[in-house]
C-alpha cells in the first residue's frame, strides 16, 4: 500500500473532461440511480459504530466515474452488503489537465477482504493480489482512489477513513468513494489542505 504513489505510471494528459455525463452528483438522485440499477439492498438504518467527521462541501466538478467501473465497484457493494459485509477497492484510472486538475475512474480493482458489517480491510494476501491485478492492466494507469461501504449507517468520512486517506491516498486528486447499498447513497470526498471535503463527482458512458 505504500507503493500506492509509486504506482503512478504517466503525468498529466491535457483533454477536456469526458461529455457523455449520464449522472451527476446534486443534480441527479443517486438513491434512484441504484435503485434502477439493481445496487440497492433491503436493510435497515443502524447507528454508526464509527465517528462521523463533519466535511464541508466543495462544489467545483471534478471527478469523473466510467459507468462500467461504477457498475463494477457498486455491484462489490451490493454482493458483500447481501453478505452483510462492507466492501473495499482501488479505483483506477488517469488524472488530466484541461481547466484544472481533473480525475477519471477508469476501472475498479478489489481482493481478499477481511470484512464484517461495521469494518473492512484487506487481507495481508490481498495486497498481493491487489498488485497482481494490477500487473494486468495493460495500459498506463494511475490509483486515484479508493472505495468502501458502509452498511445502512449512511455515507460519511468516518475518523479511520480519514486516517487512511492520509495515510495512503494524501494526493491532490485521489479520491474516497462511501458507498451505502442500505440507505442508497454514495459520495466522494478529497483531502484538501489535509482536510476532508466532500467533492461532486459524475457518472459517464
Ligand atoms: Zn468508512
């Protein structure tokens, strides 16, 4: 995991964001947008065991999610949420520069998970795994990310996720995603001046 930055295998391609938006945070509801595509999960709202941490809201779009890589890291959501485990992954893809810094998730990558309903992490072997998967991608990529559920608590930054955002995932443009398959949210945040800060992202084709 702590290869993640050295994982970075291109700089900065100069291209517009991608058109095709199907959705986009704010504007669209993403409860029936999981709803419609089959990532919601009968449950019921829980009490968060972790602390939330309170994220302001940055509104400027720039993060965008490939519906494939979306489907791929909502549908991990949805099958260990039906196990009553919470999920985890890396997004991959590319950070470019047209007005500003933006980032694409192109694909999402996961492994072993070491998961129960209120904790997530991966397995000592999954790091190899994960590493190995990523050893296939047969295309210049960057990490830009990492995604996780929660389960019918709600979509947050808890304590601990900030701490690894820290810890792993402190560059300008890596994102978290929070997935709630129960209470149908999901949202992206960013470290920003080493504050987390809720993000808007879209969801193109
Ligand atoms: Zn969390």
């Amino acid at each position: 995991m702590v290869k993640i930055s050295g994982e970075e295998k291109k700089k900065y391609k100069i291209q517009p964001p991608p058109a095709n938006i199907i959705f986009e945070y704010g504007k669209d509801d993403i409860a029936k947008y999981m709803e419609e595509n089959g990532f919601a999960v009968m449950g019921k709202r829980k009490r968060a065991e972790e602390e939330k941490v309170e994220s302001r809201w940055q509104g400027e779009l720039d993060f965008y999610i490939r519906e494939k890589a979306c489907h791929k890291f909502l549908r991990h959501c949805y099958e260990m949420a039906l196990h009553g485990k919470e999920a985890m992954g890396f997004l991959i893809g590319d950070v470019r520069q047209w007005n500003g810094i933006y980032s694409v998730v192109h694909d999402a990558v996961t492994a072993s998970l070491d998961a129960s309903p209120v904790y997530v992490r991966f397995s000592k072997e999954a790091y190899e795994e994960i590493f190995d998967k990523l050893d296939e991608i047969d295309y210049e990529y960057v990490i830009v990310g990492w995604y996780h559920s929660h389960l019918g608590y709600t979509s947050f930054m808890s304590s601990i996720d900030i701490e690894t955002q820290r810890k792993y995932f402190n560059q300008p443009f890596h994102a978290a995603i929070v997935v709630d398959p129960i209470e149908k949210q999901m949202k992206s945040f960013r470290l920003i001046n080493n504050e987390c800060i809720e993000i808007p992202y879209a969801i193109f084709r």
